[in-house]
C-alpha cells in the first residue's frame, strides 16, 4: 500500500515535469520563429549582408536562449528533492511557465529595439528576469515551507532557496541600472548566466559555508 502510494506521487512529479519540458521546449521553438522572420524582411541586399544587419536578432536569440535553458536546468534541480506535490505547487510552477513562456516576446523586443531604444529593450527583457528569479524563489519556498521535500535534504534544499531569493535582488539591481547603461546590466546577465547554470555547485557553496558557520558557533 504504502509502495502504490509513493510510486503515485512519482507519478504526479513526473507529470508536472514532463508537462514543464513540453512548455521549455515550446517556448524555444517560438524564439526559433521569431528569427526565421529575418528571411522575410523586404531588403534587397543580399542574404550575408542581410544577416549581419540583423545581428541584434541573433544576439537576442542567443540570450533568450540561453535564459530558457537556465531556467529548464534549474526548474529540474527545483524538483529534484521534492517528493509531494499539491495543487497549490502546481499553480506556483504554472507561474514560473508562464513566465517561461514571456522570455520569446521580450526576446523580439531586445532584437527590435536594441540600437534604437537599447536602454528600455533591455529592462524589458530584465523585467521577465525579475518574474522568472521571483517564480523559481516562490517554487522552492512553498515547497520548502510545506514540507514537500525529502526530510533528510531539506536543510541542504534550504540553500537552493536562497540562491533564488538572491537571484531577486541581484535581477532588481540589474533591471534599475538598465535606466543608466546598457553594459552594465549586459554584464550582470552574464555574470548570473554563469552563476546558475550550476545552481548545485552554487548552492552546495552556500550550504558549505552556512554549515561551517553553524560548526565555529557551537564551538
């Protein structure tokens, strides 16, 4: 009995992923779309000349390509540990998807506008950050909170929520300094982008650190 029931709750977390890849995976796609509307463009030059006048487009691609893998590589380490799931859980990741799926249009914003109005293209695009950084923090709080991860992991899982709860503010800063300068918010992206493509090695950092503080106080 107990066998059927923990196999049942495998079987929901499952779901929820598989239904999330589906949804990571469309969003790629209509990034794809929206670079393939380059071959429509009404120029005459030739097709080399053609791309390199739109290298925005392929830039903002890249990027918003890159967010979505992120996001997909953290939404997996999200659900590693999490052994229950509710309907409120569900909802939380629906957010964090509908987010997901924003990142193609503010990625044609970023491409459109990057030379003609840089600064607000770009906290467009830092705005769906924000929104994704404060999905993914909502995803391992509630989770964390309501005890839908494996007992033994979660002081360990504590860590991943905080890298997402310090993901915000690092996305607020960011967004706020798009106002003042393009490079400045490009380089905390790509700091980010570097920070949590290995969410585990970073939050293993945090939760080695939390513990050898907790070791020199009780001594």
């Amino acid at each position: 009995m107990i066998s059927t029931k923990k196999e049942n709750k495998a079987k929901e977390i499952l779901r929820i992923e598989l239904f999330s890849d589906a949804v990571f995976a469309i969003a790629i796609t209509l990034l794809v779309l929206e670079l393939i509307q380059i071959l429509h463009s009404q120029s005459d030059s030739g097709l080399l000349k053609k791309f390199l006048n739109q290298w925005q487009s392929f830039l903002a691609f890249t990027i918003g390509f890159i967010t979505i893998l992120v996001c997909w590589i953290n939404h997996h380490v999200a659900f590693e540990y999490i052994t229950k799931v509710n309907t409120k859980l569900m909802w939380v990741n629906g957010f964090l998807l509908f987010v997901v799926t924003l990142t193609p249009f503010s990625t044609a914003v970023l491409a459109e506008y990057l030379e003609k109005e840089g600064r607000t293209a770009l906290a467009i695009f830092g705005l769906n950050y924000i929104l994704i950084s404060i999905a993914a923090n909502a995803i391992c709080t509630y989770a964390y909170n309501h005890h839908l991860v494996e007992e033994e992991r979660r002081e360990y899982y504590y860590s991943y929520k905080m890298i997402y709860r310090y993901a915000i503010f690092f996305t607020l800063i960011a967004f706020l300094l798009c106002f003042f300068s393009a490079f400045v918010p490009l380089f905390l992206y790509a700091l980010m982008f570097v920070l949590f493509a290995a969410p585990k090695e970073f939050s293993s950092r945090l939760y080695k650190i939390k513990m050898a503080r907790k070791n020199k106080t009780k001594k």
